[in-house]
C-alpha cells in the first residue's frame, strides 16, 4: 500500500485530524474482565491475554492499522512490517495494562529509571509550579516513580489536564480501581473555569501535565485567536502541531519541562524530564514572546522526533496524524 501525499507546507490553514469525534474502541466488560484478571491472577496471566486482543485489533481495525504502518515507515525505514505493527499494539496495550498496577500503587512490580527529574522537582518544592508537557507516548502514570526519588513525596502534585469525553469508558473503569490517594487529578479542558482551576493549581506548587501531539478539530474562532496550528518537519513530513499549550505557559509565566514515561519491554520504564522553556520571566515586547513561542514548540517536536526513533514502539497516536487521509 503506498503512502499517500501530505498536505501541502505552505497551506494557509492546516486542517485538523477529527481524533476528538473518533468512537472509542472499549468495551465496558471486556475492561472489567482484563482488569478482574490483572488484579487476582498478576501481571505475568494478564499479559497472556494481551496477545489475543492485539492480533484482534491488527486484523480487524483497517483504519489504525493504516495509521500505524505510514508511522513506521517513518519511524523505522520501509522494512517496517506486520511484526512491526504487532509489536507497537503490544507495546500499547502493555502500558493500558500497567495501569491498573501503577493506580494500584504497585511500584515493585517495576524497574522505573528516572532521569532530569531534579529541576521539577526544585519548581513543585519552591511553590512555583510548572508545565510539564508530553505526547501520547509510553505511560503517564509511569510518571510516578519519579516521587520515589523526591525528598518529599507527598509535596509532588500531578494534575492532568485532558479532554475526557474521547476515552470516558477506560477512564471511568481505572478511576474505579486506583487507590484514592493515587487517583489523577483530571483538569477537563473546554470547561468552564478551566483556567482558573489551573492557575490555583500551579500557584499551589502544582505541577501541570499535558500531552501535547495532538490538535483538537472544530476549534471555535476565540480559540484560533489565542493559539495557532503549525506545520512543523516531523519524521521527514510536515504535520500540524499547536502552539497553545506554550502560549498557555508563557500567559502563566511558568517553566515547561518535556516529559515521557517510555516503556522499554518487560516490566521497565525509563521516565525522562528535560526543560523545553522558561517564561517565568516577563516579556512586554510582542515579537520576542512570539520568537520563544516558536522556539518552545520546535523544540517539543524535535524531542518527541527524537524519541519516536528512539523508541518506535512508543508513540500512541492512532489516527491519521499527517492529515493524509483528508487530503
């Protein structure tokens, strides 16, 4: 199957993939029965079940599966294959899994390598708050080992901000399951007092994280004024990625840290922090906010290109990223 055209560079508008409208693949008992058998029979039962699921999803999701494959293509050359395909669902689905123990608070389960954390941790400590802005890579819940290398756990506060509604049946089943003390704090974007919520929640030393590799389609024209999609060279090819998240931070006045919780096979997840930018300082002329605007975001996408090559089996995102199906 050949790979098709992407949008052109210099198009005035890029369009945006609809991922926010796209059905949710759960099922609400199929969830309950993986999460039933994670907890009572342990993770090396539950990941037996995993094959069956991923052989499923790569026979019968063609649109995915497409997806995927122009991904790696990319990511690893045109060698890229079945196994290849087979080995990224799995890697998917190992990180869904891990969830459920990360939510458990079942940290001896795995071997979780921290590196970059320090600066995070001074930012959350002095009450400053920070960003701290991902992708759909890897595992954010793997995040939390990085507080069993704090001075003080307890001071290390993660709050998530999200659209909900695209993966509400998931979220609602591993809420369910997490111990009260280790449930996410969710900051639902596109809600009312939004802001305000996360302007406490960073001024309370909060740390704030997003994943950023994603635009959200049918955006209002008060959102476009405030933020901006750019074509940006991403694995050889233009896609769009949003300015938003760092015009967020540079209205906040915080640093903003890079983040990725990469699941490295087995039970290993090798979690890495590394400062992006540092708008805590105010800038009153116009166009040096927008140059380190700029700065900021091409420096998020060349970190998170380098890390697809990295680790190729990492990089969640399902659906049609370049924008190639639309064109």
């Amino acid at each position: 199957m050949s790979i098709a055209q992407p949008p052109e560079a210099g198009d005035a508008k890029p369009r945006q993939a609809d991922w926010a409208r796209a059905p949710e693949r759960s099922n609400m008992l199929a969830l309950r029965v993986i999460c039933w058998i994670a907890l009572r029979c342990g993770r090396p039962a539950a990941r037996l079940v995993l094959h069956p699921v991923c052989l499923y999803f790569l026979l019968f999701a063609p649109t995915p599966r497409r997806h995927i494959k122009r991904y790696l293509f990319r990511a690893i050359g045109p060698r890229a294959g079945w196994a290849d395909g087979y080995r990224l669902l799995h890697a998917f689905a190992s990180t869904v899994l891990d969830r459920i123990y990360f939510l458990r608070g079942r940290m001896d389960l795995f071997d979780v390598r921290v590196q970059g954390n320090v600066p995070v941790e001074e930012e959350a400590l002095a009450g400053r708050g920070a960003f701290m802005l991902g992708a759909h890579m890897g595992s954010f819940e793997a995040l939390g080992g990085c507080k069993h290398h704090a001075p003080r756990p307890e001071d290390l506060r993660i709050a998530m901000l999200m659209y909900p509604d695209n993966a509400r049946q998931i979220n609602a089943v591993l809420e369910a399951i997490a111990l009260p003390e280790l449930r996410p704090h969710i900051i639902a974007l596109g809600r009312p007092h939004a802001m305000l919520a996360l302007r406490e929640w960073l001024d309370g030393g909060g740390l704030a994280g997003l994943l950023a590799d994603r635009t959200l389609a049918g955006a209002d024209e008060a959102d476009a004024q405030r933020s901006s999609t750019v074509p940006l060279p991403f694995l050889g090819v233009p896609a769009p990625f949003n300015d938003g998240p760092f015009r967020l931070a540079a209205l906040l006045r915080r640093k903003v840290f890079f983040m990725a919780g990469l699941y490295a096979g087995g039970a290993r997840y090798d979690v890495h922090f590394e400062l992006l930018a540092d708008f805590s300082e105010r800038v009153t002329d116009p166009a040096e906010r927008e140059r380190r605007i700029r700065a900021a975001l091409e420096s998020y996408v060349a970190r998170l290109e380098a890390l697809c090559r990295a680790y190729p089996y990492n990089w969640f995102n399902f659906h049609d990223f370049w924008l190639e199906d639309s064109a």
